[in-house]
C-alpha cells in the first residue's frame, strides 16, 4: 500500500472517527482505524477509512493518489495526533514489512505499527437499505434539543439514547417526525415538518430509540462534514435509513452506522401534564441568569433551587447550611395562586438552553407534580422537569 493525501483532508476525516474508536477494551484491533487504499474501474484512486467499536460504525471515502492499493489498520489515536501538526500541505502512506506503516510529509519521517486488516470486523452491508433524505440542519437541531436529556445509567438502557417516532401514514401530516428523551427526571419532546418526505417513514415497530453514543457521533459528523464550517458535506441534507436493528445515516462520502438500542420505552404521553392552573411567563434569559447566581451556592449538581411564585412576582432561592443562602428576584405574569416548589437547577438550566423562544410559559399544578417548560411561540417543543420536595 503507498499513496498520498492531503493533510488537512486525511486530519478531517481521522477527527471525526476518533469518538468511536474504542481505546481501552479486550479487542486491541478497536483501537485501530482500518485504512483501504485502492483504485476504481477508471483508474482514479480513492482511501476509505473504518472505525467501530460494534455497535457504532462509520466509513468514509476520501480522493487520494494510490501508487499501490492495500489494506492496514493503524492505532487511531496515534495516526490522528501525527496528522494534525504535519507540516503538509500533503502526506504520504506506505506499508512496509511486518504491518509497520510510514508517514512523511514535508521533514517529517514517521513509523506506525499496525495489525493486520484481516484481524478487523466487518461493517454491516447497508446496500439493501431504502434511503430518506432529511435537512441536516433541521435533523441536527432536534438531536441537540433531546440528547442531553437522555439518561447516562447504563442499567436503564432503554433510556440511553433518544426515541425516533415517525408520524403514522394515515395522520394529517406523515411527514412530521417526532423526537423524545427522557432520563426519569426529566423529559423533552420535539417535533418537527420534514418537507423532504411529504409520504413520510415506515418503520416496522413505528419507532425505534437511537442509541446516545451514535447520535453523538452523527452530531459530530454533521459538524465535520458541513460546508459552512468548512468541511466537504454536499448540499445541506442527509440520508437515512433502517435495516434489521440498526439505522444508517449518509453524509456526503461518509456513512455511519449504529445498532437501535432493543426495548421499550416508556409511554412518554402519561408524563407530559394536559391541564395545568398555573401558568407563568418569563423571558427565558432572566430566569436562566437567576438560576446561574442563585446556584452558586449549591452543595453538589443535586441540590435544589426554590421557585416561590405569587401575583406577577418569581423569588428563586438556595439555601446551603455549610454556605448560607440566596434569593433573586424575577419578572413575571402571573394571576394565580401563591405556590412554592423546587427542581433541579441544572434540570432547568438544561430545558431553558434548549429553547429557543425568548419567553417562555412555566406550567404548573401543585408542588409534587411535574413542571411544564415551552416556549410562547414555540408549542412543538417541550421540556418536562420533575420536582423535588422542598
């Protein structure tokens, strides 16, 4: 194997692999990348590299001058570093005796030992799948607003990752597609119109739960790969598609991979209140900034903050008894009854970034039932945060 790339298009590519790569587990071969030089029918040559840890992979092809097409896995962290401070502007690969690979570029001479690419587990087939194109930006922003309210407890699996619900083709509008994440504590829903597949997606099952680790990944895929940002993605949409019990995202030359997380998820309808007697608006950054100072005193990520709310009037409130205590004053509408209750400052916080209208409506009933977050003019995203006893 010998050829040769361009620095910065082979540093690209390695950087949005390394969040796969597994670097310590029981199979050494994880903690390589699989690097594939070869040649078309017309002579044109082209790399394609591999990354999984066997649940989520990702394959990328990159143009390239091939003097000799082969195949090495190579450590990936080790290729990555040495990629990114190479003087450039291109770098050439070849593979020598006894799996060791050489790099050079401008000065620079390296020496990587490699293993076998026979060694290296096969990427599931994704040829057979039936591919829907959704706006990568749209698709993004939905995975941004759930996933970090998916739970990280290993032992809730079911709850590692976020729920993927297409509207049924029977609805007013099947092109709707539908994301939910919850952890127990809290839970955020959002929806959104695909114009892209105005017949909408059929799943089997109606719905399957993407996996937290390879949504996070697709995240950073996006981000590599988006034009904008300078990265070689074409055009600003996506292709996805469902085959067995994975899910396979397209993005540009690059495909990712990922096992759908097997279980059920809850019936997240019964968690989100339908009627609510109390109803406060704020603008969503004075009580973002509110809970910024009022946590400062704070004994651990736990501790809770106290909303004290009356006649157009929102006190926000710690209290420490290592540290002291502070309150905060916040404007507010609101005609109902006094009501005090306390959440999660960081559960809040999170629900507030998500949101992205300036105004937000605070819905509650008493202080032992969950909260409401959503914004004024922004009804297709809400947030659920549970409370805690005061």
């Amino acid at each position: 194997m010998d050829f040769r790339i361009s620095v910065p298009e082979l540093s690209r590519a390695l950087s949005m692999m390394q969040g796969i790569v597994q670097r310590k587990n029981t199979m050494p071969i994880l903690s390589n990348i699989l690097v594939e030089a070869e040649r078309d029918a017309d002579g044109n040559g082209r790399l394609i590299l591999s990354a999984t840890d066997l649940d989520v992979g990702m394959r990328t092809v990159r143009t390239c001058d091939v003097e000799e097409a082969g195949t090495v896995t190579v450590p990936a962290r080790a290729l990555a570093d040495m990629v990114r401070v190479l003087p450039g502007p291109e770098m050439s690969v070849k593979k020598l005796a006894n799996q060791h690979v050489e790099v050079k570029s401008g000065r620079t001479n390296a020496r990587l030992m490699g293993l076998s690419a026979d060694e290296y587990p096969k990427l599931p087939n994704y040829e057979e799948v039936t591919f829907y194109t959704l706006d990568a930006t749209l698709f993004a922003d939905m995975v941004d607003k759930t996933l970090y309210a998916s739970s990280t407890d290993e032992t809730r699996y079911n709850l590692n990752g976020v729920l993927f619900e297409p509207a049924p083709k029977q609805s007013e509008d099947p092109s709707m597609l539908v994301m939910v994440a919850t952890d127990g504590h809290r839970l955020v829903r959002i929806d959104r119109r695909f114009e892209t597949i105005p017949d909408g997606i059929t799943l089997d099952e109606g719905s399957v739960i993407l996996p937290r680790k390879g949504l996070g990944e697709l995240k950073r895929l996006l981000d590599v790969e988006d034009p904008a940002k300078g990265g070689t993605g074409e055009g600003d949409t996506l292709a996805i598609g469902f085959k067995e019990n994975h899910v396979v995202v397209r993005r540009g030359n690059t495909t990712l991979g990922m096992r759908l997380i097997d279980g059920a998820f809850p019936d997240y309808k019964q968690v989100i209140p339908t009627i609510s007697d109390k109803v406060v608006r704020i603008a969503r950054g004075d009580l973002a900034e509110s809970l910024k100072r009022v946590s400062v005193l704070a004994a651990d990520k736990m501790q809770p903050v106290k909303l004290s709310i009356k006649e157009n009037e929102l006190t926000v409130g710690c209290s420490n008894p290592d540290a002291g205590e502070i309150v905060d004053d916040v404007p507010v509408e609101y005609a109902g009854d006094d009501i005090e209750i306390a959440f999660n400052a960081r559960y809040l916080s999170d629900a507030l970034a998500s949101l992205d209208d300036r105004n937000v409506l605070l819905k509650l009933t008493d202080n032992l039932s969950p909260g409401l977050l959503v914004g004024v003019d922004e009804t297709h995203h809400l947030c659920v945060v549970m409370p805690m006893r005061l």
